[in-house]
C-alpha cells in the first residue's frame, strides 16, 4: 500500500509493455513550520538505513544496484582514452554576475560574498529587493553560438565536451519536464542543452552533460536570511519572503520561488551559514521533503538522458556518492544514484544496442561502471586503478574579466593529467552574452596548432612505468605546474632542462616532452632512458623530433638518453613544449 501510495503521490504510471514511462512532476509535499536557525541536530547518517527508491528506469539487465552495474558494464569504452582532451563547457546564468563561481550563493553572502555580493548591489541592486531569480529574468546569451563554440573546440583539438545542464543555483539548461525554472521558459527561452548536444553530434564528437544540484537545498540556505549591517538589516532576501502567490501579475506568474531556492532548512545546524558544505547529517523532521526532493533530482537527469542520448554523464559532489548523508552528500541516504545510472545504462543498450557510455560520480573510489575525477589538481604519480579526468578552469568555473590565457599552461597541465594516466578536460569560461574572449580564442588556435604536430602522443596514450623525471627540489619533489584554475601563476612557471612528461602512444612509442624547450644545439639528457635505469625492454632504434623534418643526433648511454637538439628546432613557436619520440 505504501508503495503504490508514493506513486500515487507522484503521479506515476506503470510500464506498459516493458517500456519506460517517466512520471508527472509532482507537487511538494506538505513540510513542517520553520524552527530557530541552529535549533535542530541532524541524524547522524550512520545510524539511518539507505532508503531504496522506487521511482520507474528504464528495462534492461542493469538494476540499482553498484553490483549489477559492475556485473554487467562491458568496460570505460575506448573512446574515451582515444578522446584523452575535452572542453568543459561550464555556462549558465551565474554568468550574468561577472564574478566568477558561486556567484548565486555569495550575492547572499554579505560578509563573506566578497566581490560577487558587492558586484551584485552594484549592477542589480540588494539582495533583499531584486535576487538571484531576476537575474535568471535578465540573462540572455545572444552570442552564444554553440555550433561556432564547437568548431573551435574541434580546432583546438578538443573530442568529447562537457556541458553544464544545472549548476548549485538549480536553473536547468534545457527543456526541462520537473524544473519550470529553466532557460525555455525564461532568460533566453532557448533549449540550450539541445543546442550543443545538435552541436556536438553534427561534429562527431563526445557529449556529456554535467548536473550539479545535489546540494542545492543546502548550498542555498543564504538566501533564507538578510544582510547583517548597512540600510537593509535585517530586510529579509527573496527566497524567505516571497511566495507563489506573489507572482500574480510579475513575469514570474505561476512559478514557485521554492522549486528554484527550496526550503528553509537553517533550523538545523551548521546549515545556515556554512562556508562550504556540512560534515554530515539527515534532514530527519523533513523525509517527505527529501524523498521528493532526491526523487526530482533523479529524474531531471533522466529527462536529459531521455531526450538528448549523451554518451556520458557527469554528478557533481566530494562525497562516494551523491545523498550519502556525508559531505556535500548531506541532507539524506538513499540510492539515487544507482537507480540513474541503472536508467542510464539500460537506454544506452536499448537504443544503441551496446553500452557505449559512461557515468563520472565525482571522487566515487575505483568501482566497475564509474569514471572519476581529479578536480584542480593531479595525483603525485601515476593513476592506474579507475579511469579519470582531471578538469580545471581557464581563471575561473564562471566567467570574470582579468584572467590570463596561455596555450602553454594548458599544454602543461594537460601534461601532468595525461602523463599520470588521466584524460583532460578544461572549462573555458563564456561571457554572459555568449561569447568568448578574444585571447582565449587565441589560446585555442595555438592549443589546435600544438595538438596538430604533437597529439600523436596524446590521443590513444596511456602512462608510461614513469609518468616524469627531473631534479628535486630542496622538498624532495619533482617540480609540477601549479594547481588550480589556469592564470597568470601558471603562463608564467618555467621548468628547467631537465624537466620531462613521458606518454606510451598507442604505437607503442615512447613520447618524452621536454617542458622547457632546450636551446639550438643544446645535449638534451633523458636518465630515465639510460641503460642503467633499466626501464626499457629493448634498446632505442629511433628518435624523432616532431615536426622536424631534420634527422637529429641520438646516443643511448649507461646514464642517459642524450639527443642533441637541432640548431633549426622546430616549426612550433620557441616558448611552446616540444615532443621527442622515442621507438
């Protein structure tokens, strides 16, 4: 009775014929009055039992199970590794703010909201008169040209995107069946999702949509309070104070501001003002509310997948998996995530025939059916367990003015991810119009001129049994480009002579890039490939320096490989990392 009640409650329909049928969006349930701000303690999620949904997915042998998605996933498909460089398009409203990630949250933020709040009051107002939901009204990317953007990914070398389709700030990037707040019904009106997935398809290469409202309910619990200083004290922000009725006779008529904030969840601790996320904790005086809420989650990727047919899928998070109960997980503990990527993998089979695809559950531990993430960073050596993708952002995940373009910082970092084992995705960020700037449209063209001489050691390629060598410091590490976001940090580190990435190409050759170009006529030393460091099965019988058409002087000796670097160089720009093949 109480299973067939929840679908009542959510308007479901069963499958007919084996076929999937999705539900109706269903209202949200009843919840209890607001307490005091820190007045609750939420259940710790060890001792709450992880709730099997029973939302429907799609038929097939994969079930909700991490089990049954190992048991039968044929294997992270090959073209991912093929692929090994990808644009991450992380675009959506918060765009409109020119300040940069979070920026839906922070203009909340008096205090700590830094230039995203102060930018806010100064282009759109307070927070407590005009909030995040009028910026969604104001937001329109006339620029935005997704099968322009796409060309140019291509020339940059780019075969698979990523593309944002929610964001924390919980706006839907498409023609979304359970989020009315979404950009067909405001801001653009367009089916942006379905844009670049026409896009990328016309092209030929990889889409992957990325969704990022796990967290929502409690990344947005600002918004919930007021400033604390200045003319507006005390006045409270939107989401506490306006209602679905308030609409009438605004363009927001008919849209509930709690499907685009949710609820006011700061009656329990460490939620209301939180600087990143909770440790952990049930919302347990709200389960109706949480299970609707995880339910909503669930299905809003499964319209993607229904309607777009991405070959990958991207959940964003810092806990095993999204509603752990822990970390960005927080708030409840069930199996959504199975369930999806169950749904997921059962409409690839079906409508393709094979399982082609693949699900990134962001930092979920080595596990059949996952492809994982290294955000911002690389792993100290070689990462050999899970297969994975090292993203980072051109400055910023969100577009601000004052960032620093270089072709030979993303040439170094994908580098680090690539010699490591890991394929790369970088974001380049996209004005609030749509476009882009124009040195980062250079950076681009200079990457695509790169990868055309050199990719050979990029596409296809695994990690060498080495992935670099080069002197240690007075830390005892090997240098490594900076982490973080790419900026003026990294367009400006310098290696030494010593200082190389090794890749295993798909030819079997090993490519040595030297990160410093030596200098015409320099003995360029490699140790790793001397005869006593015993790390190559057979002895060397070619090195070529890509794109040279000169033949270069090589000795392979007890200490080093020593390669002499011609006095013309190469066809490539001097300050450019070049490529040795060794066969």
């Amino acid at each position: 009775m109480l299973h067939c009640a929840w679908l009542l409650a959510l308007g479901m329909t069963s499958t007919i014929a084996g076929a999937q049928v999705m539900p109706k969006p269903a209202p949200i349930p009843e919840v209890p009055p607001t307490g005091p701000e820190n007045s609750l303690t939420m259940q710790d999620p060890a001792t709450f039992a992880e709730v099997k949904m029973d939302f429907p997915i799609a038929k097939g042998p994969f079930q909700a199970t991490w089990d049954s998605i190992a048991a039968n996933y044929p294997g992270t498909p090959a073209w991912l590794r093929e692929a090994k460089f990808g644009v991450w398009v992380h675009f959506g409203p918060q765009s409109e703010g020119n300040s940069g990630d979070w920026y839906a949250r922070k203009i909340y933020q008096q205090a700590t909201g830094g230039a995203a709040y102060d930018n806010h009051v100064r282009d759109f107002g307070p927070p407590s008169q005009t909030g995040y939901m009028e910026v969604l009204h104001r937001w329109n990317p006339v620029k935005l040209d997704p099968a322009e953007l796409v060309k140019l990914y291509q020339q940059a070398g780019a075969k698979f995107l990523l593309v944002q389709g929610v964001h924390h700030d919980n706006f839907d990037n498409w023609d979304s069946t359970y989020q009315p707040w979404n950009s067909v019904n405001m801001g653009p009106h367009r089916d942006l999702l379905g844009e670049w997935s026409k896009a990328t398809h016309a092209a030929g290469i990889r889409f992957g949509v990325a969704f990022h409202h796990e967290y929502t309910w409690w990344w947005y619990q600002p918004a919930f309070g007021s400033d604390t200083t200045g003319p507006n004290a005390g006045v409270p922000y939107d989401a506490a104070r306006l209602k679905l009725a308030d609409g009438k006779g605004k363009w927001w008529e008919g849209y509930d501001p709690r499907l685009l904030y949710g609820i006011n969840l700061r009656a329990y601790k460490d939620v209301a003002n939180v600087k990143y996320r909770p440790e952990k904790g049930i919302f347990q005086d709200h389960l109706d509310y949480a299970r609707w809420y995880t339910t909503r989650w669930s299905l809003r990727i499964m319209d993607v997948i229904n309607k777009y047919d991405p070959d990958f899928i991207y959940t964003d998070g810092d806990s095993t998996q999204p509603f752990s109960g822990v970390l960005t997980g927080t708030g409840y503990k069930c199996d959504c995530m199975q369930r999806v990527i169950a749904d997921f993998y059962n409409h690839t089979l079906e409508k393709r025939g094979k399982v082609d695809v693949f699900s990134i559950v962001k930092f979920h531990p080595p596990a059949k059916g996952i492809v994982s993430t290294v955000e911002s960073k690389y792993p100290k050596d070689r990462k050999l367990d899970q297969d994975w993708i090292g993203e980072n952002a051109a400055g910023d995940w969100f577009y601000r003015p004052g960032i620093t373009y270089s072709a030979r910082a993303l040439v170094l970092y994908m580098l680090e991810e690539v010699s490591r084992d890991g394929s790369y995705a970088v974001n380049i960020p996209i004005a609030p119009d749509g476009s882009i700037d124009e040195a980062a449209r250079t950076m681009l063209v200079e990457m695509g001129a790169w990868m055309k001489v050199n990719g050979e050691g990029i596409y296809g390629s695994h990690a060498w049994v080495k992935f670099g060598e080069g002197p240690l410091g007075a830390d005892g590490k090997m240098k490594a480009l900076p982490t973080g976001a790419l900026n003026k940090p990294q367009a400006e580190y310098r290696f030494g002579p010593g200082d190389f990435r090794f890749t295993q190409g798909k030819d079997g050759a090993v490519y040595v890039f030297a990160l410093e170009t030596p200098k015409a006529g320099d003995t360029v030393k490699i140790v790793s490939m001397g005869w006593k460091a015993g790390l190559l099965q057979k002895p060397i019988s070619e090195v070529t320096l890509l794109g040279s058409a000169e033949q270069i002087s090589w000795a392979q000796k007890d200490d080093a490989l020593e390669i002499q670097y011609p006095r013309r160089g190469t066809m490539q720009g001097k300050d450019m990392t070049v490529v040795f093949r060794v066969r």
